[in-house]
C-alpha cells in the first residue's frame, strides 16, 4: 500500500498511513465531532426549557 502523510484539520496528522486507515480515522473524528454536536445542541434545548419552566413558574407535575 502506499503511504500518506497528510494533515487534516490542522490537528490530526497521519504519517505513513494506509489509505484505508486514513478513511477509517477521518471517518471516526466525523462521528466524534457528529457526536459533540449533537450533545451541544441537546443541552442548549435542555437549559431553555428548564430557564422557560422557572422564568414561568411552571412546576413538573411528575415531581409529585
């Protein structure tokens, strides 16, 4: 196989790697950062609602 030796991002380097090594990493920091994204979004909806329910004064029944 040849070898590749490329930067990606500017943060990942991959010396001497396969091509298809190099697919299989770029492939896994796209999940990571598909992964990171997700959570971020998840928790802004999360303190929204919470900051809505106390700016309203509204109280979870399911607390009972």
């Amino acid at each position: 196989m040849l070898g590749f030796n490329l930067v990606v991002l500017g943060v990942y380097r991959f010396k001497e790697t396969t091509k298809e090594e190099f697919v299989a990493n770029a492939i896994h920091v796209e999940m990571q950062c598909h992964h990171f994204y997700t959570t971020h979004h998840v928790t802004r909806v999360a303190n929204a609602i919470t900051t809505y329910q106390m700016k309203h004064e509204i109280v979870n029944l399911d607390m009972v």
